[in-house]
C-alpha cells in the first residue's frame, strides 16, 4: 500500500510539475533508445567484467544427433543391431520408443581427431573440424523435455512454461544495447534438410518483462522488415512529423497514466523510422567483397543459413546484442544417417566462415558463439533414425572467454546419460551470463509478487573449467 501511494505521489508531483513531460521530451530528443528507458530492476546484475559483449546463437533446431556430430561412442559401433541393456534405458523418458524393442545403433558417420587439440569431430563437418583448436564442444548437456516446443522453451527461457522471458530479453534487460539504429535482439530463421518442426515467435519474447527487450524477427528473403519502407507520396520529412505528432499525443497520455508501454510504444515508432535508413544500409551486400560471400558459400538474400551468418556478422559489426538463428532440419526419426549428412552440409560452411570472418576482422574475441540444439538423439535406433533423446547431448562455443579445443564432460559409453562434469541447461545459461559480466543471481525482475530470474530458484553453477 505504500508503494501504491508513493507511486500515486510521484505520478501527480510529475504531472503537476511538468517535469514528466520536460523528462519524456528529453528522451524523446535522444531518439528514445530502448535501453536508457529504465524498467527499475532490483540489480542489473552487473558485477565483474565482461568477457564478451554480443551473443551469436546458432539453434540447430529439431535436435541434432550428437552420436553423428561430436560425441563419437566405439562401443555402439561394436554392438551395432544388439539389444540395448535394459538397464540404461530403465524407467528413463522416452519420446517415440516407449514400449517398443530397444536395438543399438552404430554412429553412421567416421570420426577423427582434428586440429593440434585432436577434438574428435564427425566428417560431415569438413569445414567446422577447421575450429577444432577453438572451439569448447560440452558432451555432458542435460535438459529436461523431451519435446520440440518445450524444448525449445526450456533452453530460450530456463522453464517450460511458456510465457517467460526469452534468454535474449534478460541479456537486452541487464545490459541494454549498444546499437540505436537496430533493435537490440535480432532473430532470422531458415529451413532444409530434414523434418523441419516450427518454431514458435515466443522463444524470443519478453514475457513479463517490459516489451521492448523482446527480440525482433527479420526476415531471410524479400524485406527483412515488412513495412520498413515509406508509404507512396511520404517522404522521410514527412514521415518524421508524423512521428513527432503521434510521440506528442502519447506523451500527453502517458502523464495520465504513467504506462511504461506507452513509453515502449514511443521507443518502437522511433526505432521503426530509424530503421528506415539503417536496414536497407544492413541488407545492401555491394560492400562485401566476392571472396567474402564464397566464403559463406551463399547468394545473399536468399533465405538460406549461409545468407544469415553473412547477416549476422553485419549485425555483430553494427551493435546488435544479442542475435539468434535458427536452423530448422535436424529432426531425423528416418534416415539419421543421410538426414544428419545433408543438413550439415547447409549449415557447415557457414559456420566455419561466421567465427573465421569475426576473427579476422578482430571481433572474435568479444563475442560468444553458441552451436547446438533443445535435445540429442538415442543410442537405439527407431527405424534408420533416432528418437529424442534428453539425457545426454552435445553443443559447442566458441569465442571470448572461452577454451579452445577443449572437450568438456562426457556420457556413458553408450552415449546414454551424461556421466562426468554434467551441465544443465541452467548452468549453461549461467555460464552465458558471466561471460556477458552478469551474476546470474542478481539479475531479478520482480514479477506477482516474486523476484524471478534466468536461471530460476534452483541451483546454478557457472561452468568455470570451460572459462579461458
């Protein structure tokens, strides 16, 4: 209740004064950046220095077998077609297999040691073994669905409700952005290469945090931004009085009602028209060099993985914070073998070509690459294919603050549970938050009544053996 009235005070000492409308010009006059719009947080978690300062997150959406990829098992390659021990299997979830005849699967793909650290790497990555000496490919990753869309959730938020923030909204929430031309949190999606399970525009919302630290989509072919462009007969004078007009009409309205989404809503036209001018200048490829755009392996534009990474580096170069791709294609109930196959071969060269070109241009070291998908696959097969599979799994970094050519953790020999130095997903999100010079403790937003968090109340640990 004294909250309440404070609250009440503040509101009509600001109103009567006409220092909230002197205050919301102001903002309005630095262009309304999302980030200096204050959303009162109990601590922005800010509490030792920052390893890197943007995030790359390449979603392997659908599950990628790690028994194909990065976690190579001998002993299923031995008892290839024999009966998996039931014991391993005992009481455990599983999704398609439930209650059918469990035979182990041989991994379909050679392994062999790569770079001077001899990380094991699948040879449908011809271009990604290149890393080897850089990357930390985590073997012992757990989660705890066992389906594509709470997956999904579970890893974007840290929960499988849905209605959370996404991992990109906490990061824009902590930290702000660095970018007033782009939004803060970027996402683009592509497709090809297997079963390609949808992916739903929550996975990067705010939640209950204040709506402009959602992420924004772009899209991989045609406009990356429907709308982006003036109306027929408007010019950007024009437009700009427009804007003025309608940012004059809320702001008389927000005196009233003290609304931040009013204030959201202010920050987003001002964000929409300068995006005017700096999202064709992002999408004009005339400045990337041939060998540059072989490199990717893309024709930019046209809607593909590679095209997107090309993007991406653009948007890191450009202060965008947080960007997230999704790859749809690794979900291979049938045919793992050629699936796993041809949906590297979409997503390998430019991989390998996003973390060289960050490198080359000087700015590998203060981004995080994150490579990896919701959930693995089983040891047993279901047909030519493998089932999901949550126990154990793989997914790798790359970039500041982290060891290069590490292998950390590993599951059993059947590939099964993750057995040495397990990582759950909130660790993982930890891990993140540190790097991005947050105590993933302190970062809370008050919300009905309780302080929440990424990492939510149970205990996480921040990985620190995989910390450079």
């Amino acid at each position: 209740m004294n909250d309440h009235h404070t609250y009440l005070a503040r509101r009509t000492f600001l109103r009567r004064t006409g220092l909230g409308s002197v205050a919301l010009s102001s903002l309005l006059q630095n262009s309304l950046r999302a980030d200096t719009i204050a959303a009162t947080p109990i601590t922005t978690g800010q509490r030792h220095p920052a390893k890197v300062k943007r995030v790359i997150h390449l979603c392997m959406a659908g599950g990628p077998s790690h028994l194909e990829t990065f976690d190579y098992k001998p002993v299923l390659e031995k008892l290839d077609g024999q009966a998996m021990p039931a014991s391993v299997t005992a009481g455990q979830p599983i999704a398609q297999l439930q209650g059918q005849e469990l035979k182990i699967m041989g991994p379909q793909h050679r392994f062999a040691p790569r770079g001077e650290s001899g990380l094991m790497v699948s040879d449908v990555f011809p271009h990604i073994s290149g890393l080897a000496d850089q990357m930390c490919v985590i073997k012992s990753m757990y989660t705890e669905q066992i389906n594509h869309d709470p997956a999904h959730t579970f890893f974007n938020t840290g929960t499988a409700i849905s209605g959370r923030p996404s991992m990109g909204a906490w990061v824009m929430y902590g930290l702000g952005a660095e970018t007033e031309n782009l939004p803060g949190f970027i996402v683009l999606t592509s497709e090809g290469g297997g079963q390609s399970q949808p992916i739903s525009s929550r996975q990067w919302h705010s939640g209950f945090l204040p709506s402009r630290f959602q992420g924004v989509q772009m899209y991989a072919s045609g406009n990356p931004v429907h709308y982006v462009g003036n109306p027929a007969g408007v010019n950007r004078s024009q437009q700009r009085e427009i804007i003025d007009a309608v940012a004059t009409i809320n702001a008389r309205r927000n005196q009233e009602r003290q609304d931040p989404e009013v204030v959201t809503r202010l920050a987003a036209y001002e964000m929409a028209f300068r995006m005017q001018a700096s999202v064709p200048e992002l999408t004009d490829m005339s400045s990337e060099t041939q060998a540059t755009i072989d490199r990717y392996g893309c024709v930019p534009g046209d809607g593909s993985f590679a095209s997107n990474c090309l993007l991406a580096r653009r948007l890191a170069e450009r202060g965008v914070r947080f960007i997230q791709l999704y790859h749809r294609g690794w979900d291979h109930h049938g045919g793992v073998k050629q699936g796993v196959e041809t949906t590297a071969k979409l997503v390998d060269q430019a991989t390998a070509a996003l973390v060289n070109d960050l490198k080359q241009r000087g700015m590998l070291d203060d981004t995080l690459i994150i490579w990896g998908g919701e959930f693995g696959r089983t040891p047993m097969a279901q047909g030519s294919g493998r089932d999901h599979h949550i126990k154990g799994f793989s997914m790798w970094m790359a970039g500041g603050g982290v060891k290069g050519g590490l292998s950390y953790g590993a599951t059993d020999e059947f590939g099964y549970n993750a057995v040495e130095n397990k990582v759950h997903v909130r660790d993982f999100h930890a891990t993140m938050l540190h790097l991005l010079g947050i105590d993933h403790q302190r970062l809370t937003y008050k919300f009905q009544g309780l302080d929440f968090r990424l990492t939510g109340v149970e205990e996480a640990h921040v990985v620190r053996d995989v910390l450079a």
